[in-house]
C-alpha cells in the first residue's frame, strides 16, 4: 500500500527522474517515483560513453538499475503505473493513475521524449553502440569513419550537412522519400555527401550490435561502419504538464526557469528531456539535481505552513 499524500512526486522513472530521487532522498522527503514507460532512450542505449566515471561506457539498463537501487537505499519509493490526470486545487497537486489517486505539496515532471525510429530491422539492436541519435553526445565515436544517416527529408539531409565536422564520409538515406528543397539537395553534392533515396530493408550486423551497413529495398547495400538516425517528429511527453498550463514552447519541450527548474505553476518543476535544449544524459542528471534542490527548499517553507 502507498500513502496518499507526499512531500514529491516524481512523474518518469529515467536518468533525470532517478538523479532527482536521490537528492529528494539525501533531503529526506517523503518522495515517490512513477514510471510506466519502458521504451525511453536510457532503456535502449547500449552504451554511454560521455559520462564521468564511465571511460569504456555504461548501457542504459544498468544506469538506471544502479539509480533505482541508489535511490531506495535514501528511502524513496517507487510505483510501475500511467498518471492519466493532472490537477491543481489550491496548494496541492493531484495526481491521478489507473490504479491510485494522489496528493503532494511539489511535482517534478521527466517524462522525457521518445524518439521516432522506423521498425528497421536490427537498428534497435545497434543504438548506443555503432547507431547514435546525437552528434553532441557521439559524434566523437564517427571521427574519420564511413558514417551513414538513416533519416527522412530535409531532418536527416541537415543532420548529414552537420556531421561533417566529425567525418568527411557521410551518406544520407532519405529513407522515407520526404522531399528536399533543391539548395539542400546541392549543399549535399557540394559537401561530398552521398544522397540516396530509397527505403531501408534492413541494417546489417555483426554479433549483438556491430553495424556493418544495410540493406535497401531495391537491392543494394551500402557499407558503413557507423550512423545516426534522423527521422524527426520525436514524440516530446508533454501531454501531462498541458493539462496544467505549463507553458511548452513552439518546439513542443517545457520552459523553465534556468535557476530553478520550475516552470511557470507554482510547485512543478521540469527535467530532462522534456526541457528545452536538454537532449543529454549528463544534462539531465545537472537539471534533476538543481530542480531537486530548489524543491527542497520550498518544501522547507511549505512544511512549516
């Protein structure tokens, strides 16, 4: 049985979720962690390999078991269920599941996002290891090598053009045929980038996650040591902070307050990928932690209310 009402509440159980747990934990709040999802891009990464403490890399499973297990040991608490409902009656927020309803003085919202990713046979297998979705985070791992981008229309021609100063040795799959201005298209000639527009059959690979290149529709198959994916139209996991009001920006992630975290209701703070120009695991962890530390200090006020 869970209590009913809570110092935080913790809605995403991700790598910004689970940093926040263990500062609300170290302050010693009566604080509850709700996840459902098991899709996001910390379950799919293979390997982190910008992390301090990691040099030879750390999978996103193990990440956050090692997280959840932290977090528990400072006594927070966690719930494997779908908040459907957000509401604000007077100082409190409620939270609604399908199997509880809840009240709690703070919210942190880390629902993070999910990103669009074609059922391409074999590409999931590779993400985090020899496929990456973030040059910020991995271009590092392409320098000089031949480096496909598996992606759709002018996202994926953009994100070939922006490779280039990781690697020289771009091919650009417009795997769904999306149509490209003619300037793009000639950017791409310019730069030396190879434009193929074809469907993606398969990826091909070595062992558990080594690409080796894919397979077309037609036929064909281009080698490539490394990519990234590029579809666009990733699904940002906005939906709950809508029904509060929070403000999301036109490029569907929440604004915050860069101090603080909070965003623009009173006691909800945001984190993580949701957040704008957030993308980055390392990102996550500084925002949950910051975001953490100002919800400690209102609750400080609130609590003596």
């Amino acid at each position: 049985m869970y209590p009913n009402e809570w110092d935080c509440i913790i809605i995403g159980g991700g790598i910004a979720g689970l940093q926040a747990a263990i500062q609300m934990g170290r302050s010693q709040h009566k604080c509850l962690v709700i996840d459902s999802k098991e899709d996001g891009r910390s379950t799919l990464c293979k390997d982190y390999r910008n992390i301090l403490g990691w040099p030879d890399g750390i999978s996103g499973e193990d990440i956050r078991a090692l997280g959840r297990e932290h977090a528990e040991q400072t006594g927070i608490h966690f719930l494997k269920d779908h908040v459907t409902k957000l509401k604000k009656v007077g100082s409190r927020l409620h939270v609604h599941t399908a199997e509880h309803e809840f009240t709690t003085h703070t919210l942190l919202l880390a629902t993070g996002i999910t990103d669009r990713i074609p059922p391409i046979p074999n590409l999931k297998d590779c993400l985090g290891m020899t496929v990456y979705i973030c040059t910020d985070c991995d271009g590092y791992e392409v320098i000089d090598k031949p480096t496909l981008v598996l992606g759709s229309g002018e996202a994926g021609a953009n994100f070939a053009l922006s490779l280039l100063y990781w690697t020289s040795q771009v091919t650009y799959i417009n795997h769904e045929k999306q149509d490209i201005e003619d300037d793009l298209r000639i950017k791409l000639e310019e730069n030396g980038i190879r434009y193929i527009e074809e469907t993606i059959q398969s990826v091909e690979k070595a062992g558990e996650s080594e690409m080796k290149g894919v397979f077309l529709a037609d036929g064909r198959f281009i080698e490539g040591e490394r990519a990234f994916i590029a579809f666009g139209g990733n699904d940002v996991h906005t939906g709950l902070a809508k029904q509060l009001g929070i403000d999301v920006l036109n490029n569907r992630h929440i604004h915050v307050d860069p101090r603080t975290k909070e965003t623009n209701i009173e006691n909800v703070w945001a984190a993580g990928d949701i957040v704008s120009h957030s993308e980055q695991a390392t990102i996550a962890m500084g925002e949950a932690t910051q975001a953490a530390i100002w919800i400690h200090k209102r609750l400080m006020k609130l609590l003596k209310e």
